[in-house]
C-alpha cells in the first residue's frame, strides 16, 4: 500500500481527511489532518524499519495553542487514551505517552488538566514479516492518530445518529479555526477504530461483511455498538474498546435498538436462530457444531 493509500484508509477508518507525503530518502510517512495550519498543528510520522515500525507524533514550531486545546481535555478523555494503548497494545503494539515529561498513566487527573506544556507519543511495533498491506503502518498510525484526536474537539462518545457536518475547532489564539467536514459518528472515531483494530470489522451477530460485500467501497467499515449504553454509564468514564464495544451490521445495530435498553448480541443471535434459514448460517459462524463433529482433547479438563 502507498502513502496516499494509507492516508486513505485512514481517514475513513478516522472518519477525518488525512492526508500522506512519503520520503523515500529517510523511509519515513508523514500523515497529517487536511488543511490543519503548518506551524500551528501536528504530524504522525511513521518510519519503516527492517524489524519494526516506529511512529512519532510531531508537534509544529507554533503548538502553544494545541497544547493549551489538550490541556482543556477532561481528565475521563486521558484514560480513554490510556485504554485505546491497552486495545492496540493487545494487537502487540507498544506506546509512550508522555505529558510534561512524566507517563500519563502516573499522574493525576488534576496533574493534566490546564497544564500540558509538553505533550510526546511514540509507538512501535515489530515486524513479524514483510507486509505489502503495510498494515502495520497503518496500526501505529491509526493508534497515534487516535490519542490526539481523543483530546481534541473532534471526538465525542454519545448516541446519535451518524451525519455529515462539519467539526470545527480552534487552536491558534489568532482565531484560527481548524474545520474538516466529517461523518459525526455515533460513536468516538478513536474508540471505534480502536475496537475494530481489535475485532475485525465482520458483525458479530450475522458475520456480515461490509468488505465482502462492496469491496474498497466500505473498506474497513462496520458500525460499532456499546454493549453499556452510553446514558445509563452514569456521567464520563472512559470505555474499554475491547470489552464493551462490537462491531454490527446497520441491520444488526437497528435491531439492537428497537428495545431499550438494547437488545444484546446473544439475544440477537438467538432471535436469528429461530429462523430456519439463518439457523445454519449462524452455526457456521460462530462455531457451534453439531454433535458428530465435537473433539474433546484428552488432556482437557
Ligand atoms: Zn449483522
Ligand atoms: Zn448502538
């Protein structure tokens, strides 16, 4: 995959324009937010070593004004950076997250409010062998791309419908307003991509794949569903990427939502099962087998 293409796959994993330039003298990626002003913003620089890949994220002359942004970030948004680096941890990643020089993971939530004078993250991830997919680029970008974008006005957790609109916020004490048009997810962009890093992008319920079915059209796509409903987590609270959000089909997620509160995977699975037509199917799917074809290891208990 070349940069533009990653720089594509990005941005709709983000639901953001990103954009990509390649140096192949340095072997470096530099990703950036479209139209985001040089020497106030960001880039994610990504180098391609022989046995890794190692990402940075690289903060303009001029980021006074980004900084003080993510300085303003409630302190529930820093562990939901804290969270999203255990979901790509878990794929085998490794990260640093600096603020003011020490890991976030050891200061306190009064600590990192209004008071970020230094903000550094670097993630790395080993080769396990050569990937034309670069899909190891694109993990340690999406990762780095997600932290930020988890501090900053362009990511939210709450229930409303997805629609297209502008997501405008300011950064540079000029005035200077940084606005992209962007699909308003439903759900947080960085969580979401966090959890479909983790659990693949094929509903849960039916297997439906939007990759099968459109091919590069809906590469990477699937609606991300909050096994908690949002409004009954009772105030903020970071969410767990891997343990309380799944991936749905948009008939699977509807169906969800016709009860409040929703209806669960299982339940949804069941219901399915009850027609005959999709009975096998579903069978097939989550590896229920019928009795000729059950092997017990002896050496299970
Ligand atoms: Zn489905
Ligand atoms: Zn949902």
């Amino acid at each position: 995959m070349n940069a533009n293409a990653l720089a594509r796959a990005l941005s709709s994993a983000l639901s953001l324009p990103i954009t990509a330039k390649s140096d192949a003298r340095t072997g470096t990626t530099e990703f950036r937010l479209e139209g985001m002003s040089r020497p106030h913003g960001f880039s994610i620089v990504v180098t391609q070593l022989l046995s890794r890949v190692k990402a940075e994220l690289q903060l303009d002359r001029l980021a006074a004004d980004l900084l003080r942004v993510i300085g303003e970030a409630a302190p529930e948004r820093w562990l939901q950076v804290a969270e999203i680096a255990r979901a790509y941890e878990s794929l085998g990643a490794q990260f640093q997250i600096l603020v003011n020089g020490s890991s976030v993971d050891a200061l306190t939530s009064k600590e990192l409010t209004g008071n970020v004078r230094t903000f550094a993250c670097t993630g790395s991830l080993m080769r396990t062998s050569v990937d034309e997919s670069n899909s190891d680029v694109f993990m340690v970008s999406e990762a780095l791309f997600s932290f930020i974008i988890c501090l900053l006005p362009l990511d939210a957790d709450q229930e409303t419908p997805p629609e297209l609109g502008n997501v405008d916020f300011t950064f540079a004490s000029e005035g200077q307003k940084y606005s992209v048009l962007a699909t308003k997810y439903e759900r947080s962009r960085a969580n979401r991509a966090a959890a479909i890093a983790v659990h693949g992008n094929s509903c849960v319920v039916c297997q439906f794949s939007f990759d099968e079915s459109y091919g590069d059209l809906a590469r990477g796509y699937v609606e991300v569903h909050h096994l908690v409903p949002v409004s009954s987590m009772g105030g903020a609270r970071p969410v767990d990427p891997i343990t309380e959000l799944v991936p749905l089909c948009a008939n699977c997620h509807r169906m969800a939502h016709r009860r409040w509160p929703p209806y669960t995977p299982q339940e949804l699975s069941e219901a399915r099962m009850h027609s005959a037509s999709t009975q096998k199917h579903f069978q097939q799917c989550v590896g229920i087998v019928s009795e000729p074809d059950i092997r017990i290891s002896p050496t299970e208990s």
